[in-house]
C-alpha cells in the first residue's frame, strides 16, 4: 500500500482535545505529520497564503465547528469556494453535532460530522474515519 505518512492539519482550539486526536491518529497511522491551527483564521491563513512555496496542501483536515475568530462552517465555505482547497478531504468535530451541523457540514462537502470523543472506543472510532479519509 506505500506508506502510510500523511500531512493533517487539525483545526482546534481546546489543547486537550487536540493532543488525544493527534496522538490517535498517529498510532494508527504512525508516520502521520499533525499540525495544529487553534483557529479559523490561522487555519485558512496556513492554507491559502498567496506565497505557494509556504501554503500547506495536507490530505487531510479535521475542523473543530465551535472555534474562536471565525468558526468551522465559515471556514469550510472558505476551503470549498477557493479551487487549491476545494478537493481537500474534510472531516468536522463538534461537541454536539446536531442535525443543523451535520446538514451544514454536508452542504459544503464534509465526508463526516463526527461528535468529539469522549471515550477510548470513541476515540478509535474517529481515528479509524480519519484515517480512512487518507489516500
């Protein structure tokens, strides 16, 4: 299958958080590279800058919905309406994931809107739809 190294970026605002679904995803996929944007602008400020030598092209992004500056579905609107994000695999986190969160989600092409784990089966679970995500 080749190697199993990809690029994630996560986009999280809670430490804790984003330690546990790191440290998850890399010993499930060890080799995997997570880096950490702890809001939506530094978020799209990583991966649209105009200088593409610096702009970040991750397989991967994981996007909290509740986060501080700019929140997960303004965010997701962005990646989807410009073409060098639009085709980026996204997988949301919330804390509730409502109906009205998973439909938003959708309607901007999320692959899954998955509650946060709270739980050691919880966090396998997400591990294992992230790592699916990663071609």
């Amino acid at each position: 299958m080749g190697s199993l190294a990809a690029d994630v970026l996560l986009v999280e605002d809670e430490a804790d958080d984003a330690e546990l679904i790191t440290r998850a995803l890399v010993a499930l996929r060890p080799g995997t590279r997570v880096t950490v944007a702890t809001d939506g602008v530094e978020a799209l400020r990583r991966l649209l800058d105009d200088d593409s030598a610096s702009a970040f092209r991750p397989q991967l992004i994981v996007l909290d919905l509740n986060l501080p500056r700019l929140g997960g579905i303004n965010v997701l609107r962005s990646l989807r309406a410009d073409a060098r994000t639009a085709k980026i695999p996204v997988v949301v986190l919330s804390g509730t994931c409502t109906p009205e969160d998973v439909g938003a989600s959708r309607s901007y092409g999320a692959k899954a809107c998955m509650r946060k784990p709270h739980s050691g089966g919880d966090m396998q679970r997400l591990a294992e739809v992230l790592s699916s995500q990663l071609h």
